[in-house]
C-alpha cells in the first residue's frame, strides 16, 4: 500500500495546485527584489545629493576656512620675524657701517642663522641700501643688487614703498626658486637703509594645502 505526499492529492489538480503556489512565490520574491532594488537605488541618490550639497555648503567651506587660518597665520608670524630682524639695532649699525663692522656683522648674521634653524622658513636676508649687498643665511653674500636687473625690481620697489612690510611672490635668481618674500623695511620707513625679512617656499604652501582631503580620491589645487 503507497502512501501520498503530504498536502498533495493524487491526480493532475494536486500537481496544478503545487506549480501555482511555486509561481506566487517566484513572484512575491522577484517583487521584493525590484522593491528593494528600486529603494536601495533611490536611497543612494538621495544620500549622495545631500552628501555633495553638504559638502559644497558646509564642509568644503570649513575645509578652505582650516587652510586660510593655517597659511594665513604662517604669513603673520613671517612679519612678525622680519620686522624683528629688521628692527635689530645690531642689524642697522652694520648696515650704517657698510657692512665693515666686523662685531655687529658677526651677531646679524648669526641671527639670520638662527632664524633659519630654527624656524620653518625657507631662507632668511638682509639686504642693504648702502652697498646694495644681499645677504642670506649661512653668512653668505649671494649677490649685489642692481637697478638695471629686473629680477632685482624688488629690493628698489620695496625701498620706494615706504611701507614697513611688504609681500612678494617672486623667483630669485641667486636661489633659482620662487618665494614669497616678506620683505621688512630696516631703519626708517621713510629713509630706509636696506630690507630685511624671510621667505616662505611656494612648494611648502601647495603641499600643505594638499594635504587636505575631503574624500580618497579628492584633489585640491593651490
């Protein structure tokens, strides 16, 4: 005596019957699928939307803000330091003496020296109105500065400014890079007997500022 599959009458009904059940369930699964597909696929879209919205309103702004405040602050301390060094009485005694005093011209460039170490700058100068000698760090004289050599312009220009500090992107020659300069009047604004100050590497700058990343794969230019 045979027994019977449970739930499953003899016959070609039961048969119909199981098929039919095995179609709503294909169904049910494949409407879930599009369903969750479907809503997955919007869920992504919206996110992302809101994820750029956010970024180009709020994060990226914060993000330009932190590197504002970071290189704007390196630039203020530049000042700082070049006014400090251009104000030096033993700075502006050697510079009035035509760089001959042999006592003051040791402390101004040990203090170029100085600066240089132990700061992150990228070179250190002090440039005179008298003989028009520039010297860098390492008590170093680079070069003697000429009217006539345009890549000079700018030790005249700052010496006719009668500004305290300037700024000045600009490519020097002795040093065959780009720099901003902070160029420090020495001695009287007015009168000025040289220029004195720091400059900061262009090269620093743009590989700090892309340092700063939004995303894996984000680039930012400077």
């Amino acid at each position: 005596m045979s027994k019977q599959e449970p739930n499953q009458e003899a016959g070609p009904f039961g048969i119909i019957y199981n098929q039919n059940t095995l179609h709503i369930v294909v169904l049910a699964c494949l409407v879930i699928m599009v369903s969750v597909l479907l809503t997955g696929t919007i869920s992504y879209f919206v996110t992302r939307d809101a994820a750029l919205e956010k970024l180009k309103t709020k994060d990226m702004a914060n993000i330009i803000d932190a590197i504002d405040s970071k290189i704007a602050g390196r630039i203020e301390r530049a000042k700082e330091t070049s006014l400090l060094l251009a104000r030096d009485p033993a700075v502006i005694s050697w510079i009035l003496s035509g760089e001959t005093d042999e006592v003051r011209g040791n402390i101004a460039k040990a203090r170029l020296e100085e600066i240089y170490r132990n700061y992150d700058y990228a070179n250190t100068f002090i440039v005179s109105a008298v003989t028009n000698q520039y010297w860098a760090e390492g008590a170093r004289m680079i070069q003697v500065m000429s009217p006539t050599d345009p890549m000079a312009s700018w030790f005249f220009s700052s010496l006719q400014s009668h500004k305290e500090v300037l700024l000045n992107i600009d490519y020097n020659s002795a040093r065959q890079n780009t720099f901003i300069f902070v160029n420090a009047l020495i001695g009287d604004a007015q009168k000025p007997i040289g220029v004195a100050g720091v400059g900061l590497s262009i090269k620093e700058f743009a590989d700090e500022f892309q340092r700063y990343k939004y995303s894996q794969n984000s680039v930012i230019w400077l």
